[in-house]
C-alpha cells in the first residue's frame, strides 16, 4: 500500500552526482594522523569506490608537516592531503574549523564529507553542516550506499519533527538503529563511530603509493572573524594508564561503587589488569570520578577486547558507548538489572516501527505539498537489534568480588 510512497520520496533527492569526492576531517597529535581519523579515511573509502578522497589538515609548524606526509601515505585510497596552514588551527576550535570547511568545500565542491564521531567531530561537523545549509547525519556505523547509511545516533536525523519518534523507540538494552537515505545537496555530511571503521597499519614507507600534498588557500581566513572564541588552554588529567578510547580492557564503575574512594579499589584492579578506567554518568554527576572518564552516548565510545562493568545498571546511554566490545563482563547485585538482559521483542515492535516510518513519510508528503518543507534526509527503515548486552555476567556484590579478583590476579 505505502510502497508508492517510499518511491516518489525517494525520486525526489535532489541532484544525485555520478562523481563522488570525499573530504576527511582529520586531526593529528605528535606528527601523526589520529587512529580515529584515519577510520574516517576508512569510512570515506567504503562511500568512494572511485578512491578519491581528500584528507584537511590544520594547525601549523614542523607537526602539521610530519603528520601531512604521514596522510600521505597511510591509505591507498587518500588522493591529496590539504593542509590549512596557520596558527589560527592551532588549537581545534569548532568555529574557526568550520569556517576552514565551509572555505574548502567551497574551492573543492566535496559530494560527502566527513568526521570521527569525537569531540572535535561533534563539534565542527554540525556547525559546519549549518554553514552549509545541509542537515548532518551522525554516528554511521555502516555504509550500504554513497548517500544510505546505518546510524545509531540516539539524536534526531531529520528534523525537530520527527525527535520523538526515533528516540520512543529504543529498547531498554539496545540501541535503535535507523537505515538512513541522504536525499539533501551535496555535501552530505556525517560523523561516523571509529569502532566500526577499523583500519589496518599503515604503509608509511611505500613511497609509491604517496598521494600529494598541497595548501589550502587561506587569504579570506584572518582571527579577526572569530571574535566569539578564543583558546585558552588544555587541561587534561595525566595518567600512567592506557588511555579509554585506545585502551584493550576496561574496567568500568557505576554508582554501585557508592564513593570516590571505593573508586580507588577499581583503579587498583585496573592496574593489575593494565586497563583504563571508565564510569557511568551517574558515577561522573555524582561526583566520584572526573568527567573524562564517562563511557557513553555523552562521554566516550569505547570498543576494547575486554569491558568489565561493576555497579553499572546497563542504562541505554551507557551501553551506546560499550556496545562494540568484544567481551563484556558484568557484575551486578542485582539479577534483573538491564546489563544482563536479552531483547526478544523485537520483531513485533519493528513492525510497529515501520508503520510509524510510513505514517510520517506520508506527512511529510502532505505537508512538502502545504508549505515548504523539505527534509533532506529520510528514514527508510528502521529497525530494532537484538542484543545481549554482558557476555558474561556475575549476580554478586562488587564490594567482594574486585578485591577477590585482586588478590587472584597475578602481578605482571
Ligand atoms: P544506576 O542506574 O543507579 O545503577 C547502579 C547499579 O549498581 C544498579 O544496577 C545496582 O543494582 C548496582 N549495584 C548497587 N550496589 C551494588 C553492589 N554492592 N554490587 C553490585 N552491584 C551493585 N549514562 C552513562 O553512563 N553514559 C552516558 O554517556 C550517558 N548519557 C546520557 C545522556 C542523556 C541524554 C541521558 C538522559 C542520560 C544519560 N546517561 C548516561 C545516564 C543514564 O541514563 C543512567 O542514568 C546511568 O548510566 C546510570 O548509571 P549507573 O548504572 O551507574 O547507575
């Protein structure tokens, strides 16, 4: 009945290019493309099949040189590297970014560009999307088409509009995933998670495959047109443990550790296993660990190969930041707690789900004929997973169980 309908909303995408060039956002540290940029390059490979995808650079000095070479040849698929050489790029700031996006979109008319989904990405791409006219869709985790997606952003795609209906939707473990067709202008614009676009090493010593590198042209770019924000420094907590984002274990607090000194109790089981330690918000608001370390839909996605949970209920926003661990280990005292959960239920709500894409496909039809509004992008399909959140799971108070995991570990 509605399929009509998926196909006259899928006629009217705008102008669909036959040639496709790809911006990467890229940021460095020490002469080096970050690993979560160079996923981006991973990710803007998988849309480009023609493999020509770009890669900006900004900031200045000898590191901004070093880290452009190492651009260079780090992807088969890289064909140029931009560097915006300046000291107004020294430090990442989102305005001054998007206004370098909005220049070099503007002399290389890019199909798709696109970020990490980090703090530097969630903060320069939606800015820059907005200087460009075009609506973002964020936190891709997979690439079926050059414009179709799948995203498991918690946050609207579409518009204000249709806010409710993506997020009445997730189930109580899992996230909702939606299958999103750009239908907007070029450029299409998204954030995508590092941890499903894995890269393998890179060939920094295969001369042959190194791709130019040439200066962004930067004489409209000057600081007096960034009165509104100014670097003042970096304050960042130093730590003798692997950092989260990179760190092969994790070992996680929530507000069952009930203080900042039981923290300290985690902290010494996460130096016997050489992990990073990571919290949930309720830990973070509650004032027991610095905000840094919060692992979820609003702190940090981590993916390593081993995530350990203590005290942690398993609350949606959290396991958004977990999910793609390879092993998740809970433990909880209490057995109905979300992280030990399986859905089933699936099946009945997508379709539930897909009558509530088509209802409001169809009001957005109705209304693009009553008054113009055009949304540049459309859920086609959505969809529910189904997930087992912890791997293995333990219905135990975590006050005995770290110091008996202490005490048996070996030391290294
Ligand atoms: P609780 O839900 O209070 O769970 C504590 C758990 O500890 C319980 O399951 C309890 O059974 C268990 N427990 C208690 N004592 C013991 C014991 N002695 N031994 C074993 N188990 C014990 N949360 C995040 O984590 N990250 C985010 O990025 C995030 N972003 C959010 C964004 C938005 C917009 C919103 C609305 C919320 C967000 N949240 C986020 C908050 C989230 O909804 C939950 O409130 C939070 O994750 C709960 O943290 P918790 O599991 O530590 O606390």
């Amino acid at each position: 009945l509605f399929s009509p309908l998926f196909d006259s909303i899928r006629r009217r995408s705008v102008k669909i290019r036959v040639s496709i060039s790809t911006l990467v956002l890229a940021e460095h540290e020490g002469g080096f493309v970050k690993q979560s940029s160079l996923s981006a390059v991973a990710a803007a490979a998988a849309v480009n099949k023609e493999k020509s995808v770009s890669v900006l650079l900004g900031g200045s000095g000898p590191s901004l040189l070093k880290a452009a070479s190492h651009a260079a040849s780090c992807h088969p698929s890289i064909s140029q590297v931009l560097v915006a050489d300046t000291d107004i790029l020294l430090h990442p700031l989102a305005e001054t970014w998007a206004e370098l996006v909005r220049l070099v979109q503007k002399q290389g008319s890019y199909s798709h560009i696109i970020s990490a989904s980090n703090s530097f990405g969630k903060n320069v791409l939606p800015r820059a999307a907005a200087l460009l006219d075009v609506s973002p869709v964020t936190d891709v985790i997979e690439i079926s088409e050059p414009r179709l997606f799948t995203s498991c952003s918690d946050f609207p795609h579409v518009s204000q509009k249709l806010f409710a209906y993506e997020t009445s939707y997730q189930s109580p473990v899992g996230n909702a995933l939606s299958t999103v067709r750009y239908m907007g202008e070029d450029p299409c614009m998204m954030t995508i998670r590092s941890t499903s676009f894995t890269v393998s090493a890179c060939s920094s010593d295969s001369k042959s495959s190194e791709a130019p590198i040439s200066k962004v042209d930067l004489s409209s770019f000057n600081e007096a047109s960034f009165p509104k924000s100014r670097w003042l420094k970096l304050a960042s907590q130093e730590s003798e443990r692997p950092d989260l984002g990179n760190a092969r274990t994790v070992v996680t607090g929530g507000r069952g550790l009930k203080s900042a000194e039981n923290f300290k109790l985690l902290e010494k089981l996460a130096e016997k296993l050489g992990a990073a330690v990571g919290a949930t918000r309720a830990a973070v608001d509650a004032g027991f660990v610095p905000n840094d370390l919060q692992v979820g839909q609003t702190g940090k996605i981590v993916a390593p190969e081993l995530y350990m949970a203590f005290g942690v209920s398993g609350a949606i926003q959290h396991i958004a930041g977990m999910r793609d661990s390879k092993v998740i280990v809970a433990v909880n005292k209490d057995a109905d707690a979300p992280i030990f959960q399986v859905v089933h239920c699936a099946k009945r709500l997508q379709v539930m789900l897909n009558h509530l894409v088509l209802s409001i496909s169809f009001l957005i039809s109705v209304l693009e004929k009553l008054v113009e509004f055009k949304p540049s992008l459309s859920f086609y399909q959505a969809q529910l997973e189904i997930v087992q959140v912890a791997d293995y799971g333990l219905v135990a108070d975590l006050f005995d169980v770290i110091p008996e995991l202490i005490e048996k570990i070996p030391d290294k």
